[in-house]
C-alpha cells in the first residue's frame, strides 16, 4: 500500500471543511423563516420563498452589479494594456519606480483608498453614481492587471515584434494586430479578476454610493435585509446564491485562460 494513502482523506475533509459554509448558505436558503434556528443541517421545511422575494426585489441590484462589473474591465483593460505594452517593449523612464509604485498601490487597504475617494468624489460631484464607482473599483483591478500584463508582454520574444516593424507597423499597430491576439490569456485572466472584485465590492460601495438607491450594486441590496433588531437570514443567503451564480460561470468558463494567464511572463526561454 503506498504510503501517501492518508492524503485523500485529508484533502476530501479539508475540501468539505471549506465547502460547507457555501452548503449553509443553499440550506438556509431553502429553509422555512421559522425554522431558519433550529440549525437543521437538511432543509427539513423545504421553501422557495426566498428565492421569489430575491427575484421580487434584488434584480435592479443584480443589473447594477453587472454594469458596474463591466464598465471595471473595459477600463481597467483600456489602462492597463497599453500601459503594460508599453512598460515591456520601450524604454520607458522609470520603469522601475513605476513598478514598485504598483505593488505599493495594492498594498494600501480599501478602507484608506474609500475614505480619500470619498473627499475628491464630494467634490466634484461623483458620488452615489456609477461612474465613481467603476472609477474607485479600477483603481484596485489597474494594478494587478499592469503587472501580471506587463509580465506576459515582456515574454513575447522580440523577433515577432521586430519582424511587424521591419514590415512597416508603428507601436499602435503592432499592440492591436500581434500583442492583443498573443495576450490573450492573460488579458482574459485581468479581465476576470478586476470584474470578480467589483462583483464582490463592499467597502467602496457602502463608502460611495450609500444613497444610491436602486443604482446600488448586489453588495448593499444583500445589506438591506440586515437590521439594527432582525436579520432576514433567507431572503439574505438566497440572494447570496444568485449573486454567486454569475461569478461561478464565470470562473468555470475561464477557468483554462486563467490556468494560462496566471503563469504566464513566470518562466523565460
């Protein structure tokens, strides 16, 4: 018998152990409000209520998260990608330095970034509207994208690049038609992070648009069932589970680019 047979157990316990709270949140989904405290770990009181008030009240939140999410990676891969291309194929003065700056930008916490936005967007008007908070949410996804792209364009060996100037191609021509098309892993696995953080966003959306009302994302809809003296804990995890929907799809179907886009720019021949 070999010798790591114990590792399957293991990794079948540890796989529940993080699972089940996402197999909490399907069964108090479909479980009966009265019976939401008896902990039950089936949904004894079998009910789709809560579904129904989900569909009745949160899809104006749904539609917002979804535009919100969309208008994060058309401008954050309008930013970072030439950024990136250019970072990796010119001699860009302070290259260096602008590198380090965006490790350093992803280090500093939301809740500091949330609370300076708060005082410029009071200014000029921005807040509780969607463009602020495309704005805010591309602010933590440019970063992370301008790294992993610039890592992936550095790769791509210079012949080919070389070889479209030789033949007449500007810079422009050269990103559009030979970079893009090569990028594309990587592009994807950027385009799929910076949309899954402004899925998921809490802090900038209760910080900028509190009083946004219906054009609020899913984040502050789900939050909207939490009171100072009750918690609605069905409609709540029923909403959780539609809200996660999207983003699971998402991460399946991407799953093979961003296995690629990930590593990509790691190893150099």
């Amino acid at each position: 018998m070999s010798r790591t047979w114990w590792r399957n157990p293991i990794a079948v316990v540890l796989t529940a152990l993080m699972l089940f709270p996402l197999y909490w949140m399907l069964n108090v989904s479909f479980t009966k409000r009265e019976s939401i405290r008896g902990g039950d770990l089936v949904p004894v009181d079998f009910t789709v209520d809560h579904y129904a008030v989900v569909f009745r009240d949160q899809l104006p939140y749904l539609g917002t998260s979804l535009v919100i999410g969309t208008g994060t990676v058309v401008l954050t891969l309008a930013i970072a990608a030439p950024a990136s291309f250019a970072l990796a194929s010119m001699a860009v003065p302070g290259r260096r330095i602008l590198g380090f700056a965006l490790i350093v930008a992803q280090m500093v916490p939301a809740v500091v970034m949330s609370l300076g936005l708060y005082s410029i967007y009071n200014t000029v008007g921005l807040l509780d509207t969607l463009p602020g908070l495309i704005l805010a949410d591309s602010t933590i996804a440019v970063p992370f994208a301008v790294l992993l792209l610039t890592a992936f364009m550095a790769g791509i060996p210079r012949e080919l690049l070389q070889a479209a100037q030789i033949d007449g191609a500007s810079h422009w021509r050269t990103f559009r038609s030979i970079v893009l098309p090569v990028s594309r892993n990587a592009i994807i696995t950027s385009a799929l992070f910076a949309f899954l953080w402004a899925w998921s966003d809490f802090i900038f959306a209760s910080t900028l648009n509190r009083e946004g009302g219906l054009l609020r994302p899913i984040t502050m809809g789900i939050y909207n069932y939490i009171g100072a003296q009750n918690q609605e804990w069905g409609p709540m995890m029923a909403t959780a589970v539609v809200a996660s929907i999207p983003a699971a799809v998402l991460l399946v179907v991407a799953q093979k680019y961003v296995a690629a886009g990930v590593t990509a720019g790691a190893v150099k021949n």
